[in-house]
C-alpha cells in the first residue's frame, strides 16, 4: 500500500508482526484476507488478530458467510469468530447474542458434546463471565470440562483450554486455591505436551500468578512475580512487547509488585505498558487511559512510601486514564483475566484530612486539596479496575469521595441502593462493583 495514513484511514496494528510489517491499513488488511480467505491469522507472524481490526475481519468474515448454508461448517465457523471477537474487545452484550445463537446451531447441527460444541459453549461462558454473570458462567464452563475430560482425557489440548477457563472463572467468582489448582494441572500439561515457550503455555503461566496472587500475596507473592516475568519475558519474544496480551502481562505484575510494597518497580513497569500503549492505541483509547489511571495509583503508592502525601516527586501521568483491560484469545488459547487488580492490598492512599479547620493557612488548605484529589484517583481507579466504563466511573468517584466513601473500608459498605442514588443506573455495573469490592476485603 502507498497511501499515507490520512488516505486510507488510520494505520492499526492488530497481530504481532514488528517493525515497518507491524502497521497496516485496516481497509486494505481487510482486502487482503478477503483475497486469500482467512480472516483469522496473519500470514507473517502466524499470529491471530487482536483488537478492533479482529472484530471488522471477523464481521466481514461472516457476511461472506451468510452466503452459505445454515449448517455449513464454515458459517459456523464465522458466527463463533465475531462472538470471540466482540468479547475480546468488551462488547459483552453483542458477544453473549451471537453465542447464543452460535451454541443452538452447533448443538442442533453438531450435538452437545460435539468438541466444536463445547468450544462454543466455553467461549459462551468467557462472554457471560465479562458481563458479570459469573453464576451461569460457572456452570457452563464446569459443563465444557468435564465434557472435554470424558472424551478426550484430561491432557488433550481442548481439555486444557475448557480447564484454563473454568479456573479464570472460579478465581473470578473468588474460589482462588480451587482455581489455581486446576491451573497447575493446566500449566504442567501443557508444558509436557506442547513445550515451555508455546503460546499457549506462557498464557496459562501468566494465568496461574494471577490466580496464585489472588490467594493472597503473602505466601503466594513471591511465585506470582517469578511466574509473571516468565509469561513477560516469552509473550515479548513470541508476540513483541507492544502486543496487547503482552502489555496485560505487563500490567498484572505491576500490580502484583505493587501490593507486595515495591511501589517504585511497579510504577516503572507500568509506565513502560503506558508509553507502549500511547504508542500502538493512541492516548484516547480505552485501555490506555485505564493504563494511565492505575500508573497515577501506583505512583501515589511509591510516593506515599517516600514521604507525606503530595511532596514526593513522582512522574506526570496523564489526567484521564484506565487500567489495561484482559484480552480474550479465545477458547483454544488462555484468557488472561488479571485485569482488576486488588488495591487494598496496595499501600495506604491519601486519605482526606479529618477535622482540619480553614484558618490553619494556605499551606495546609493546599496540602488538604492535594490529600482529597489524590484520593478521588484512588476510588477513580477502584471503579475501573471493577470494570466500570471511564465516564461513568467519572462522574461518580467524586461524588462517593464527597459522600465519605473515601477507602476501601468505607467502600465495602455501599449496598446496591446506595449505587442506584449515586446515578449507577446499569445494575451489571452496580453487581460488578459490589463483587468487586467484596473480593478487595478477602
């Protein structure tokens, strides 16, 4: 392709090839795969597409297929990939329809313990997980590996994704020993079958330190790290260290450093995923403004450690960010899901000056402005980090700050009416929240 940026749209970067061959058109990408048939895979770096460009592939994907019959293999086939797609970018709502109606074909047109079948069925329940509906998500995926277990036996490849999802999912609803159990089995079968540097492999490692801090990171902190920077250190050989799973990596063992005490390594290695995600998303997408928020939590952290709140010098971060969210990859490869960290296990935040009077000067006025901003960042990152959409998120951090939800303590004790007075209208974000902080305090 000759044309600039500005002439056939933005350039994306959407599989794991680097250099000049890391950046493409997505229109002409698009033409591309449409020439050659796979919408899935890049041909360079042999690696699926990931991010927005895999959505618009895998959409165009299926309106070739809608061509085709009902019940051919191939339209099947279309109809999962944009399910899997969707989900992957957290657009649950949409993700959940089409598995639904991706999971009736395949069991009317394949059975229910058709291995195509149950590969839906785990991907369906990834979907429900991300919306929140960690209940039924459970089943389903207990459904899928025990089906898997029974047919093929407990190291088959399938049987190894169906129970690297069904651990994500215990780990989510907070059965943590139980799934980090079944991620141990997961990492030391795919290890003998497939090899310590497979893919595969090094997501389920990064799998298991998430699950194994989520135990607590007292006893299990130290193997965390040890097993986060494996997983970094061979996503970033295999994927390059800007591609996205790599940067989730990234960013689970900055948080995991973080609730250790090592603030000051953890805000280096944040801000190192924050300028890569500057680099390949831009400043305004999503997860690069979460990244942006956690960076400023982590940096509060390091700099509360070094002095009063406020006077340590720490590094700018943008004023609007997220924490980089967790990529689905799929019912075949892992899904790495430590993207909400747990913060109260992190140091103490700036909290508000308690009973201070206006008359003590403008020094201390501005010491106190400084102690409630920073803590209006920290329930801002809390309500990211519970996977709350950025405006909403907010719009109702300083609201709750105002109230007097200014801690982890004090947030604990919202119920759902609470949420619903403070505008939290959607209640899969007032469910999210709520478990969310129920797991801070465990």
């Amino acid at each position: 392709c000759l044309d600039g940026a500005g002439e056939a749209g933005g350039l994306a970067s959407p599989c794991a090839c680097r250099g000049s061959a890391s950046s493409v058109h997505e229109a002409c990408l698009l033409e591309w795969c449409q020439r050659k048939g796979d919408f899935s895979a890049c041909s360079i770096c042999h690696q699926r597409y990931v991010g927005p460009t895999a959505v618009a592939l895998a959409r165009r994907r299926m309106q070739q297929a809608e061509q085709l019959r009902a019940e051919d293999p191939q339209r099947l086939a279309a109809q999962h990939e944009l399910a899997k797609a969707l989900g992957s970018e957290g657009r649950f709502a949409e993700s959940i329809e089409i598995h639904r109606r991706s999971l009736a074909e395949h069991e009317r047109r394949r059975g229910r313990e058709h291995p195509d079948t149950l590969a839906v069925l785990s991907s369906f329940a990834h979907a429900l997980s991300g919306a929140g509906r960690q209940a039924e998500a459970l089943k389903l995926h207990r459904r899928a590996y025990e089906a898997m277990s029974s047919s093929h036996g407990e190291d088959h490849a399938h049987t190894l994704a169906a129970g690297n999802n069904l651990a994500l999912a215990l780990s989510g609803a907070g059965h943590h020993e139980e799934g980090a159990a079944i991620l141990r089995k997961v990492v030391a079968g795919r290890r003998c079958t497939l090899g310590e540097e497979h893919l595969d492999t090094l997501n389920a490692t990064g799998n298991l330190a998430g699950a194994l801090s989520r135990c607590g990171v007292t006893d299990h902190g130290n193997e965390a790290v040890e097993l986060f920077q494996t997983a970094l250190s061979g996503l970033g050989r295999i994927l390059g260290k800007d591609h996205a799973n790599t940067l989730t990596v990234a960013t689970n063992l900055a948080t995991v450093l973080s609730e250790m005490g090592r603030h000051e390594e953890a805000a280096e290695c944040q801000s190192e995923t924050l300028a890569a995600q500057k680099r390949t998303l831009g400043e305004d997408h999503l997860r690069t403004r979460r990244s942006a928020a956690l960076l400023g939590l982590l940096q509060r952290a390091a700099a509360a450690v070094d002095g009063p709140a406020g006077t340590a010098s720490a590094p700018t971060a943008p004023a609007h960010g997220k924490q980089a969210e967790a990529s689905a990859m799929g019912t075949g490869a892992a899904c790495i899901t430590r993207d909400r960290p747990t913060p109260a296990r992190c140091a103490d935040p700036p909290r508000r000056s308690g009973g201070a009077g206006s008359g003590r000067g403008d020094g201390h006025t501005a010491k106190r402005r400084r102690e409630e901003n920073g803590t209006a960042d920290m329930v801002l990152a809390l309500l990211l980090q519970a996977g709350l959409p950025f405006e909403e998120a907010e719009r109702c951090a300083p609201q709750l700050v105002a109230d007097g939800f200014d801690s982890v303590p004090a947030l604990r004790t919202l119920g759902d009416t609470d949420l619903v007075r403070r505008t939290l209208a959607d209640r899969i974000h007032r469910r999210r929240l709520l478990d969310f902080l129920a797991g801070c305090g465990a």
